[in-house]
C-alpha cells in the first residue's frame, strides 16, 4: 500500500474535532463580488436585501441603525471630528458682540478629545454595522435561493441566537463593557501621550507628538521626570511585584498545608481567623500600621522603653527600611488570601495520587513536588499571573504606608513609589496628564508581555482539558 493511500485512509479514519468550526460562507468579500444588485444597494440602504426577503424587523433593525449614525454626525459627530486636528483654539473670555462685552465660553481640550475619541469609536462600530447589514443581505440572498424563495423569519432567527448561537449572545454584554469602560479609557489615556496635557495647559492644549515619550525616556539628568528615574521607578515595582506575590504563595502555601495536616487540631478556627482578618478594611489596617510605624510611633516609643533601640527605627526614612518594610506588611495583608486560594485546592487534589504515591514507596518531600507542588501550580497559573499583575498595580499599600517616600529633592517620584503612584502624583498632584498617559502605557506594555508570556507557557494554557 503506497503511502499516499494510507494517509488518505488516516484522514478518514480520524474522528472531526468539535472545535473545528467551517469558516462562514457569507462573508463580505463573497457579498460584495457575487450578491445581487439588492444585496450590493444594501451597501448604500442597509436592510434593502432584507426587506426583498421579506425580512422586515431585521431590515428595519439595520435601517434604524444607519438612520441613528447619519443623525448624530449631522447634529454632533461631524463637528467632533473636525475639532479634533486642533483640539479648540478659542480661549473664551469677554468679547464685544454686537456692541456689547459678553462673557464667551472658551473650548475645552479635554472634552473635544474625549468626544472626538468617542465619535471614532462609534465610525468604527458603524463600519462593523455596515458589514454585518452587507453580509446579512446576502445571506438572506442565498437562504431564500436555497429554500425555494424563503429566507428565516426573525423568529428564526431568534431561535438559533438561543440555541446554535448562544456563546455570541452570552459573551455580547461582556464584550460591550470591555470595550466601553476598558478599550475607550485606554484609547483615551493614550491620545492623551500626545499632547502638551500638562499644569501649564489645562482648558487648552494641542498634539506634540512624541514630545512626551522624549520627556519620559531623555538621557537628561536635570528633569525631575527623565529615563533614569523612570527605570529606577520600574526596577523598583518589578522587585516589589515578585516578592510581594511569590514571598505571599510559598508562605500562604505553607501555612496552608500546616493547617489542612491530619495531626493540626481546629482546623476551624484557624482557618476562620485568616479570614477574618480578610474583612478588616485594608484601607484601616494599612494606615493604622503607618501611625505604628513613625518614627514617634507606638513600635518606636516601646522598643526604646523597652531598651532594646536607642533611636527610633527609620521605617519610611531610609530606603532600604522602608522598601523591605511595605514588603512585609504586604505579607501580612495578602497571606490570608493565599491560604483560602490554596485550601480549596488541597481538599481537591485526587486522593488516589496520594495513595498510589505511597504504596511505591515515595516519602513526603517527592509527594509534594511530584504531585502538591505541580498540581496547585497548574491550578494557579492564572491567579498567580492576576496578583502579580494587581501587585504592578498596588496602589494602596505603597501610598498608604510610605505615600513613596523617601524622596529626594527634585524628584517627582520616591524610592517606594510604584509606576501606578508615580502615574498619580505627575497627575492629581501636578497636572500633569501627558507624562501620566506615558506611565500608564508603558505600565500596559510590561504586564501585558509579562501576562501573555507566562500564562501562553504555563501548563494551564497548554492543557486546559486535564492536569497530569
């Protein structure tokens, strides 16, 4: 037998994959090039090819769509998009109209931004409605050629929304929110990188470019915000981020362990006082470990009565003190969390791992990095992945406890500040939006390499159907 005849016979020996899904036969090349003329006109009508199909909801649907679009560029969108190129150039004040001094509202950068980035938006979703009325069209088209002239009602339609169609219509108010208050800001933020957006341009700015970028990345040492600050600021949070995740696992992870043990007595309770410190408000617990920590603080004042220090200890004054001492009390925080994540997954783990572990003969240490370690790995991937990317991101133990500090002279940013509290003293405290959008996307930039990177390499990702 040739081999050409046995992998033809292997091909159809071998079981489909319910995964693979044919590609949509109506698409909008296919509709452009071979519709008819009523689904071509449904370029310039939409929900003319469905009304000749007699599907007159859908058609209306898609008609109201395009009606609602014309209507808001004719009253808003059009004016949107021209003050966009040069963001408002009226200054406002008193003026003399008709003979008269009247006071003249000025333009607004801000807000000729936000509605020029939102009016792009909504062109982008119009053109996805432009396609999909296109498409629509045609599929109506060749439905009602192969159905003897009958294309699906709408209630056909419906039906196969709830049935064949489901996941499109679970996952459609989710994706709206994604996009309206996740991609929209993010757009935002970043048209705001290219601007002079700062204290000295706050009703009026315009675009500058990469001037911005150059502010952030200069080799120039005489800024307060330039590239040495910005590296030493992402050292920094990328140091913090590791030990404030891997330091709270290992430990969560071992308390954990030291709790669900046979020979550990009150399972109950010790399980109930992590979580109990878990519903203190972390925003009571956090400053209240700041007025500890003072140099006048009550750790202070009884370690030197006690005479066990003859100074107060420079908890937020010293560099290395403070870095090591937001650490800590960052354990103290999140290893409660992390003994409720790795609990439920040690009461899940397949008793019969162990058992077989055993009767070969393995002692506790290969039972645990054979089977605990890489099981709950497997496990938390992802969440691990999430705390890192949430400790990039803390906001509130860092600017709670040290609020960055220290600091020297003519910095922008402390020894203790994270990209995310830096972000927000170039913005609330100084006004300063364009360097803050900068921050911000190079924060996007780092967690999303680091997120895909490991999540796409971890074992969660590569065999999502089973650990082994």
């Amino acid at each position: 037998m040739s081999t050409a005849t046995m992998s033809t016979m292997a091909k159809r020996r071998r079981k489909p994959n319910p995964d693979d899904v044919a590609p949509s036969p109506y698409t909008l090349r296919a509709a452009l090039a071979d519709g008819d003329a009523l689904t071509k006109l449904s370029a310039l009508v939409f929900g003319l090819g469905n009304f000749a199909h007699r599907q007159i909801i859908k058609g209306l649907i898609l008609l109201a769509g395009e009606i609602a679009f014309i209507a808001f560029m004719i009253s808003s969108g059009a004016h949107n998009l021209a003050m966009l190129p040069s963001l408002g150039d009226n200054e406002g004040g008193q003026q003399l109209v008709d003979g008269f001094w009247e006071y003249v509202q000025g333009d607004n950068s801000v807000v000729i931004l936000l509605y020029g980035v939102c009016t792009v938006a909504i062109c982008a979703v119009f053109l996805l409605w432009w396609a999909m009325a296109v498409r629509s069209a045609y599929k109506a088209e060749c439905l009602a050629r192969a159905n003897g002239g009958k294309a699906p009602s709408f209630a056909d339609d419906l039906r196969e929304l709830k049935d064949g169609k489901v996941s499109n219509l679970l996952m459609a108010l989710p994706t709206l929110g994604i996009a309206v208050f996740t991609v929209l800001p993010l757009i935002f933020m970043i048209s705001m990188a290219f601007t002079n957006y700062d204290q000295n341009h706050v009703l009026l700015f315009d675009w500058t470019g990469l001037d911005a970028f150059k502010s952030v990345f200069s080799g120039s040492a005489s800024g307060d915000v330039n590239a040495k600050l910005f590296f030493s600021v992402l050292g920094w949070t990328l140091v913090w981020a590791f030990f404030a995740t891997f330091l709270n696992f290992f430990f969560g992870l071992f308390m954990a362990m030291v709790i669900n043990r046979k020979t550990t007595h009150g399972k109950g309770f010790w399980r109930a006082v992590f979580s109990m410190s878990i519903a203190v408000p972390q925003f009571v617990s956090l400053l209240t470990m700041r007025t500890m920590l003072q140099p006048q603080g009550a750790i202070n004042r009884m370690l030197i009565n006690w005479g066990w220090i003859d100074q107060a200890l420079p908890f937020f004054t010293d560099v290395t003190w403070a870095r090591v001492t937001v650490i800590v009390i960052n354990l103290w925080v999140g290893i409660p969390y992390t003994i409720m994540q790795v609990t439920g997954i040690l009461q899940n783990i397949p008793a019969e791992q162990y058992e077989a572990a055993k009767i070969d003969g393995a002692n506790w240490w290969q039972i645990f990095s054979k089977i605990t370690m890489p099981y709950i790995f497997f496990v938390l991937t992802p969440y691990l992945i999430t705390t890192f990317t949430g400790n990039v991101n803390n906001f509130n133990v860092i600017y709670l406890l040290s609020q960055g500090e220290p600091s020297q002279v003519g910095q922008s940013a402390g020894k203790t500040d994270l990209l995310i509290t830096w972000l927000y003293k170039l913005t609330v405290d100084r006004g300063d939006y364009n360097l803050g959008a900068v921050i911000g996307i190079m924060t996007f930039i780092v967690l999303a390499a680091v997120a895909l990177l490991t999540y796409r390499n971890s074992g969660s990702y590569k065999n999502e159907e089973a650990f082994r």
